[in-house]
C-alpha cells in the first residue's frame, strides 16, 4: 500500500483507491499516519474531531470511524495475524505501516540523505536527492483535509521540514556554483516566503556572482523595504553584511542552510 499526505491524503495500492470519501474518517486516517507505528490514544482523536467541546458520542463515533477504516483495509498486507492494519493499543490504535510507501518517510530520508552528501562536500548528489524528496510533495499537506489542532500543527511542522529542504537544496546549487541556475528558483522563493531573510539573502548573493550588481543592491532594498515599513525591522547582520560586501566589490560569503 502507498500513504500519501505531502499534497492531498491518497491511499492506494496497484489497482484501487482506498482514500476515505468521509471527511471525518479522512481525517482520522490522517492523524493515524502521522502517528503510524506508534500509539495514538483515542482522547487525542476526540480532541482532533471536536476540540474542546465533544459531543456525548464522540468516544462510540470515534471507534465508528476506526471501524470504517478497519473494514476499507481488511485483508492488505501489512495487517495482524487478523488482517487488520489497525491494532488496537491501550489507549488507543496504532496504524501499523510496515512494508508499505509512505511519502512523508521517504522525503525524509532523502533529506537526510542530501544533507550528509552536502557535508561531505558532493553537491551534485545532494541537489539530486534533494530534488527528488521535494518533487514528494504535489501541493500543501493533506490539502483535502479538515484541520483540527492536532492535524494543524503536524501540518505546520511539515510545512517547516519544506522549507528546510529548500534551503538545502539552494546552498548545494550555491555550493556547485550554480548561481546563475538558482536566481529563478530564488525569485519565486522570496515571493512565496517574503519574510524569510535567508531567501532574500541568497539571491543577492546569487545576483552579484553573476555581475548582476544593481539587480543584487535592488533584491536587497526590497526586503529593507519590506521589514521596515510592514515590521519595524532593520535586516539582520548577515544581510547587512552582505549589502555591504556588494556595495564595496567583494564576494559575499555564503550563508549555509541550518542543518
């Protein structure tokens, strides 16, 4: 079986869907995902459903949808000596996925695996795992999903993890020299993130490598412009210092992605 949630929730194997049409079922599915292999309790699916007001039935309404969910993959590998993918573990279920694809494990690894072969210094591999995990995701996670507070923050920890392999992947292009090739992407970058200094601080680095100097001192007066008018903010050091590097004619230095 394949477990998606890097774009809309999609379960399927070769030849069906399995994709809850429900939208509550749906959403316990993706709260088991994100939770596979480990226990989720049944108060944390209660507080995902209702938040702080649950209905009399939530616990019988809760065990409906495991229920749903039960039967839509009896049978799939990956089950219990009874077929069943979901156990039941006090206090709670625990999806079992063992043997089966799921996205969100597979962009991970290839993110860790860029990283090492970033330290290591081979950044033509690193740019291609990383390119690999990042086409993983087909669009916002679990974009076909209600949210509750549980589902909201996993969300917003994915979206993290995104935006920490973007970073990578710029400072492996960065690394190999391939300025030129990056503006693009950084353009779009600071565009979609337009608070995140280290995207701007990369494409006026990107843009004086290539002698595009005005375009690189005009790149860093957008986000002066930005955090003054809109925060009440002066750009960081490393932004200072590398308007100042341009201004005078010497190379910026780079500015690596936190691990």
């Amino acid at each position: 079986m394949k477990f998606d949630i890097l774009g809309p929730l999609k379960v399927t194997d070769d030849q069906r869907d399995f994709t809850p049409s429900a939208a509550k079922t749906r959403q316990v599915l993706a709260l088991l995902l994100l939770r596979s292999d480990h226990t989720l309790s049944l108060d944390s699916i209660v507080e995902e459903l209702w938040g702080d007001n649950p209905p009399r039935s939530a616990v019988t309404t809760s065990q409906t949808y495991i229920y749903q969910l039960r039967k839509a993959f009896a049978g799939q590998p990956g089950g219990d000596a009874d077929g069943q993918m979901i156990r039941t573990v006090a206090p709670g279920y625990v999806l079992r996925t063992e043997g089966a694809r799921v996205d969100i494990r597979e962009f991970e690894q290839l993110v860790d695996q860029g990283q090492t072969l970033l330290s290591l210094g081979q950044t033509d591999r690193s740019v291609e795992a990383l390119n690999r995990a990042l086409a993983l995701w087909r669009g916002p996670a679990l974009s076909n999903v209600d949210k509750g507070p549980l589902l909201q923050g996993y969300v917003a920890h994915l979206e993290e993890r995104r935006i920490a392999a973007l970073e990578l992947r710029v400072t492996a292009e960065m690394e190999r020299g391939n300025h030129r090739g990056v503006i693009a992407d950084l353009r779009k970058l600071v565009t979609a993130h337009p608070y995140n200094e280290w995207f701007h601080a990369q494409l006026i680095i990107a843009l004086n490598k290539c002698g595009r100097r005005v375009e690189a001192l005009q790149a860093y007066q957008t986000i002066r412009l930005l955090l003054s008018e809109e925060l009440g903010l002066d750009p960081s050091p490393d932004l200072q210092r590398i308007h100042h590097e341009v201004l005078s004619g010497t190379a910026a230095g780079p500015l690596r992605a936190a691990a």
